[in-house]
C-alpha cells in the first residue's frame, strides 16, 4: 500500500463528508493503492454514523471518549502497523481539509522520490485562492 491516510474527527460531520469526498475524488484520479481511516473521537453530532453510511470502505474507529488528536491518531497507525502489507507512507489530515485532485500523487512522488525525506506539508491554500 502507497498511503495511510488518517482522519481525527470530533463533531466536524459536515467537514468530515466534505473532507472525505475530497479525498476519495483525489484516490479516484491516482494509481496510488491507499486506504483510509477515521478515527471519531465520541462525537455527539452525528460524524461517526455520516461516515459509516457514506464512506463504507473507509475504517471507522468510533471511540467512547474524546482521545484528543495525538491519541486517537496513533490508534490508526497501529492498526496500520499490523496489517500485511501496510502503507509506506501516512498522512494526517484534519476535517476541515478540501484535498485538490493531484495533491496525494504529488507528495508520494516527492517523498518516493527524495528518501531522506521523512515528512512533507501540501501548501496551504484558502477558499479564495
């Protein structure tokens, strides 16, 4: 697998959905093999039930307690690390990232193609350009 993506939740439902629509559409356009994980962090808005009924092939954690970030992000990343084969690369994204169609190929580029690179940042960009 190229990439982990890793996406920590906590009442954002609307940001959740647009933010894994985004992700999938980027997925779609790419020959990268990747997977994602949502990892909820005992929201009472509705997120985790929104993503298992509109996102079923992404791995939903739906914790009983607001884990904060850091915590609830490394229980995807142990999942990742026992699975075969897990991914070479992992990205941490927020809830409230839109994901432009060519950004996941461009960074697993960079970083496949720069090894002593161990982490990159896409740029950021605001609605209004």
């Amino acid at each position: 697998m190229d990439l982990g993506i890793v996406l920590v939740s906590y009442n954002t439902a609307q940001l959740t959905i647009d933010c894994l629509a985004s992700v999938y559409r980027a997925l779609q356009g790419s020959d990268l093999r990747a997977h994602v994980w949502v990892v909820d962090n005992a929201s009472t808005d509705g997120s985790a039930a929104l993503v298992r009924e509109r996102f079923p092939q992404a791995t939903l954690v739906a914790n009983e307690e607001n884990l904060g970030f850091a915590r609830a992000t490394n229980v995807a990343i142990e999942m990742m690390e026992k699975m075969e084969g897990p991914p070479r690369h992992v990205l941490l994204l927020n809830p409230d990232t839109i994901v432009s169609e060519e950004a996941f190929a461009l960074m697993v580029a960079f970083l496949d193609g720069h090894r002593r690179v161990g982490i990159v940042g896409p740029q950021l960009l605001h609605g209004d350009g």
